[in-house]
C-alpha cells in the first residue's frame, strides 16, 4: 500500500492529536471497577433540563428528516432571551465547530491567529492544521490573560484574536474594563472573539459582558456553549453572538446541516429555562467553594475560579498520580497539553457525593494509602 502519510501536509504528520478527557467506560473497563466519578471535561453532573428531555422525545419519530437548516426557532428563541435579532446568532455542531470555522474564514496562509497560552488547546490544534497560522502569547504571572502584551502582539498579519474568558484551564478571567481597553488598541478588521462556554458559572460583578461591549466594538463576538450549564455536552451545539455581517459569512461556510434536530430542539427549550440557568450558577458556586476548602485543607494550592473547573497543584510532583487517583475510580484532568506543569491538574466539580468521594481519594493518594 501507498504510503499515505507521506502525502499529507507537514503540518497534518507533525500534529499531536487532542486528548479528550477519558470516558468513565474506558476505566470501567480497563480497570474492572464498577464506581467511577469523572471530573475532568467540565460537564455538569446532573442530566439536561427536564424541558429539554421532552423536547428530544418529541422530535424522536421525525429522524427521518434532515433538521431545519436555518435552525429558526432555535433562532428565535436565543434572539428572544438575549433582545437581539436571530441574525445577529450563528450556531455550529459545538461551539468547536464555529471556532473552526472562523478560523477557515479569516485566516490566510501566512497570516495570524491570536490565542493565549495556556488556553484551551484546540485554538492551537486547528490553527497548526491549517496553515500553522497560530500565535500564542503566555498568560501573565497571575495566570491571567495578558491582554496588554497580546495587544502588542497584533500586527498586519492577524486576523483574529481567542481570547477565552474565564480561561480553560487557569479559570481566571479579564473584566470589561481590560477587555475594553485592549479592544481599544485593536484594529475594527480584526475579528476578536471572547470564547465563554462557562459565562452561566460567572458571579464575578466585574467580569466583560459580550452585551455591553457589542455597541462599541462591532469586531467583538461571543462564543458559547450548550455543553456546560446546560448539560448538552453528548448533543454537540454551540453559539456565536455577533454582527449581522460575521454571521452572514458564517452561513457560507458551514454544512446546510450542520445543526442537528435533537440539538435544536433541546437548546432552544433550554434557553428559555432562565431560572434553572441562576439556579446551577447559585448552585455549582456552592459546590466550588465546598471543592476548594477540601483542596486546600488537603494542602493542595487552587487557583481562584470563575466556572466550574479549578486548576489545582500538587505540593510535590507524585509519581503516576493521574493513575493512582484513577484507581481509586476517579478522573480528573492531567495537564501535559495544557502546558501548565507537571504538577498540575483540572477537575470540575460533581455532585455533592461525587465531590467527597473525590476528595477521600485525593487524601488517600496524597498520603500514599491509596490501591495501586
Ligand atoms: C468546553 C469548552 C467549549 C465547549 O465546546 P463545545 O464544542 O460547545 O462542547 C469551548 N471552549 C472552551 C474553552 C471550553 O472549555
């Protein structure tokens, strides 16, 4: 057989592919134990809204159709609760496809793509795959978004700036007042985009709402995410709030179906569902403070957290500890491609009972009492 790999990009051989959180099947399996909690890809650990669930069940007979293409109600239903119109919303398999897509959009071979580090990792990974247009600039010593230095960094050749807001996998989070300022300093052509699945989670009274800004800066777009809060994460859908104009561009380069019937159906029930929304952000607030006190009375050192996933560090770096907490049925997230040291890792928080049966095994690994 030809030798297929040989003919594909430099970019394409050269790439070192996402490591996705793992599945609790996987360890099940693997390592024959029936409990197992997963903490590690910042879903929410009760089901979809009970309106969404009947929502799905209603659309079950029509599956021989193709969804709506223009995801209309969807449309209408998101425009309605957020008082805008249903062209200035765009929505993608996952908000990772709509970041794809901006990225396919607006970025030339040679040009630039703006994105801090460490961040979330795909703004790397598809930027590598296409055209290897990705810039990184380091978050500051705070682990924060260092918005003056990734204004520096813009240049004739950007076209577009991540900036994830809380940050995935730090937290931490830039308010309007800074993101203000940095778009200030940045050309109205270059598309900036405040990538915020967790702004359901935000209590921060500071924290740079995509509402307030949109007047002032045109080139600003919101992307979110029905994956988190609304507990979506297995239908993939995903939003962007912007201009009429971004997203008439967006519709060009998307699939006619991208979007598919389940998925609208339960996003648009579940957006209307605003008083669930303040009861999980009340709710998971709750369940944070709870974490972190257990963290940190167990020595571990927490960075402040804005969502529903923290970035802890260990006193020492414990040998196989991503292992041995997985032995004791529990997943959390390591954080080699992340970049954010050895002995770091993210866990989101669970239920009330997942999040002590958490922190019982993270004692136990800590003090070196643990199975393996
Ligand atoms: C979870 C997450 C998303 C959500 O993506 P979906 O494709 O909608 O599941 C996007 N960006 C960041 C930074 C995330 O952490």
């Amino acid at each position: 057989m030809a030798d297929l790999s040989a003919r594909v990009r430099a970019e394409v051989r050269e790439l070192k592919p996402y490591q996705a959180g793992k599945p609790i099947e996987d360890v099940q399996r693997e390592l024959g134990i029936s409990r197992v909690v997963k903490l590690a890809s910042n879903e929410y650990p009760e089901g979809p809204f009970p309106e969404a669930i009947e929502a799905i069940e209603r659309e079950l007979g029509q599956l021989n159709r193709y969804p709506d293409p223009g995801s209309y109600e969807l449309g209408h239903a998101v425009a309605e609760v957020y008082g805008i119109t249903p062209e200035e919303v765009f929505f993608g398999n996952g908000n990772n496809e709509i970041l794809e897509l901006l990225i396919h959009l607006l970025a030339e071979p040679g040009q630039e793509v703006l994105y801090a580090t460490p961040s979330f990792p795909i703004y790397g990974l598809i930027c590598q795959t296409h055209y290897k247009v990705g810039r990184a600039v380091p978050l500051d010593a705070n682990w924060v978004h260092d918005l003056p230095a990734m204004a520096e960094a813009v240049n004739e050749r950007t076209r577009l700036v991540f900036i994830c807001n809380p940050n995935n996998p730090t937290g931490t989070y830039v308010t309007g007042e800074q993101v203000a300022a940095f778009m200030d300093r940045v050309p109205s052509d270059v598309v900036v985009v405040l990538d915020e699945p967790y702004v359901e989670f935000v209590t921060a009274e500071d924290y740079a709402d995509w509402f307030s800004l949109r007047d002032s800066y045109p080139n600003l777009v919101s992307l979110r995410s029905f994956s988190k809060t609304y507990s979506l994460a297995g239908l993939r859908i995903g939003y962007l709030l912007g201009s009429e104009e971004i997203v008439s561009l967006l519709h060009r380069v998307r699939q006619p179906f991208n979007v598919n019937r389940l998925a609208q159906a339960a996003a648009a029930a579940s957006i209307r569902a605003r008083e669930r929304v303040a009861q999980r952000r009340r709710e998971n607030r709750r369940r944070m403070d709870h974490l972190q006190k257990g963290m940190q009375e167990l020595g571990v050192e927490v960075l402040p957290s804005q969502t529903n996933f923290f970035l802890a560090m260990v006193e020492k770096e414990i040998p196989d500890f991503f292992d041995r907490l997985l032995h004791e049925g529990v997943i959390v997230r390591p954080m080699q491609q992340f970049g954010t040291g050895e002995r770091s890792f993210r866990v989101n928080t669970g239920t009330d009972e997942e999040n002590e049966f958490f922190l019982r095994a993270l004692g136990r690994v800590l003090r070196g009492e643990d199975r393996s």
